[in-house]
C-alpha cells in the first residue's frame, strides 16, 4: 500500500473557551493520495480554512494526529516545523499576503529555503524558474501595488512553489477575482496538479473548479463526510 501524502486521525480543533468554545473540526479522519486534486466545499463557518490551517501545520489541532509526507506536524518542535512547512507545503490565501514593500521577485526569493548548495545564482535561477512558471516574469520588478489581482495571486502562487513543495493547499484562490481571472488561476492550479504531480487541495465556493477535483471534502459544523 502506498502511504498517504496527507493523513489526519481523529482531528479536533477548539477555539476560545468555556461557553464561547467553538468546535471547528470535530473528529475529522481523512487520507489523501500523492497526486490528488481535492475540493473542500460547505457553508462559511464550517471549517474548511481551519482544516487547512491544521493540515499545513499552521494551527495545532486541539487533538489528534497531522501526518504530511510521513511526518507528524503535531508532534514537530516549533524551532523545525518552518523547515518541514518549506519543503512540504505550499499555502495560497484569498487575499494574496504580500509584502507590500517587496518587488514580485523579492516575494518570492524572500521565503526560498537555504540548501546545502545555496549559492547567489542557484537562488536567483529558482526564483526567476517559478515567476515563468506562472507567467509573471517580465513583471519582476513590480510591487504588488502595480499589479492585477490575478497577477498578484500569480506571484502568491510562485512564492508557493519555490520550494519545490509536493503538496499545494489554496482557501478560496479565487475568491477576490473576477471569474475570468479566476478560471485563469484555476488553470495554473490544475497544470501544476497534472503535470508536476503535485497534491492540491482547495478550498472553493466556485462550481466550476469544483469539477476539477476528483474528490471533494464535504463539511458541514466541522465534521467532513
Ligand atoms: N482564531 C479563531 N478564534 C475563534 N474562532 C475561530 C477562529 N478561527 C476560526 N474560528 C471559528 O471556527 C469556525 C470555523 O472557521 P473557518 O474559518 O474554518 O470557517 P470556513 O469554513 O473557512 O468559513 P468561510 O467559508 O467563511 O471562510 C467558525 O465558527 C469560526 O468563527
Ligand atoms: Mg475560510
């Protein structure tokens, strides 16, 4: 049996407390297979982005187990998780999170994970690798400012590969753009998962990306079915 890429075992997560407590994740147990395009879908409030938090070792689950690539991110001490996140995941936001005051390159070099081979170059070619990836090459020198907001989710996406993750988690990537923009965005996404194998999972309201996936999370008060 091949392992997993994701594995989440009985998964709680709590925020707040006594009787303001709210249950975002309540036993969740789900797998999912290396390559995978997986939709998570429902109701605002139900814990779709706290599930991808708690996936990409962003948040800590209240309780249970978070295994990403064979590794159990709740387990990970604070000081080695950074590295695991850099080299496993990459994250995309709805609302971009740029640094306002770093050029498209500078996004993207900024969050590049130091190798036993980093040289000036190397880092430079990566950098330069991904803005082609995503089209946004000749647009290296502008701050996110001057750009689009398809363009700025262009570079976002850029700043999530740089490291070459094997798994990409996007909540709503399309949500702060128009729809012709957005299947445009998709497209990326859905290359990415087809052509370099990558895992997505992603967060959407939108029908039509949820037919590219080729299984979709179903939440509703934190629990997926
Ligand atoms: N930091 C927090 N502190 C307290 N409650 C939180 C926090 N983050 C999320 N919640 C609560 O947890 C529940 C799940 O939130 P979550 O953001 O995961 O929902 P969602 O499905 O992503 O919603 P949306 O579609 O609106 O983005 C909600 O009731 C929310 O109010
Ligand atoms: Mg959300």
């Amino acid at each position: 049996m091949v392992q997993p890429i994701i594995q989440v075992q009985g998964a709680n997560k709590e925020f707040g407390k006594g009787k303001n407590t709210v249950a975002a994740l309540k036993d969740v147990n789900l797998e999912i297979q290396r390559g995978e395009f997986v939709a998570v879908v429902g109701p605002s409030g139900c814990g779709k982005s706290t599930l991808l938090h708690v996936m990409a070792g962003l948040e800590q689950p209240t309780s249970g187990r978070i295994l990403v690539d064979g590794v159990d991110v709740t387990l990970i001490s604070e000081r080695d998780l950074p590295k695991v996140r850099m080299q496993k995941i990459g994250f995309v936001f709805q609302a971009f999170l740029l640094i306002e005051d770093l050029t498209a390159y500078e996004n993207v070099e900024a969050v590049l994970w130091p190798s036993v081979d980093y040289t000036k170059e190397k880092q430079e070619a990566r950098t330069l690798e991904v803005l082609r990836e995503v089209d946004m090459l000749e647009r290296r020198d502008h701050f996110p400012r001057q750009m689009s907001g398809g363009e700025q989710q262009r570079i976002a996406i850029a700043r999530a590969l740089v490291n070459g993750p094997p798994i990409l988690f996007c909540d709503e990537p399309t949500g702060n753009l128009d729809s012709k923009t957005g299947e445009n965005i998709l497209k990326i996404i859905a290359q990415l998962n087809k052509e370099k194998n990558m895992t997505v999972v992603l967060v959407t309201h939108n029908e039509e990306l949820v037919k590219f996936a080729k299984k979709i999370l179903h939440m509703k008060d934190g629990v997926v079915r």
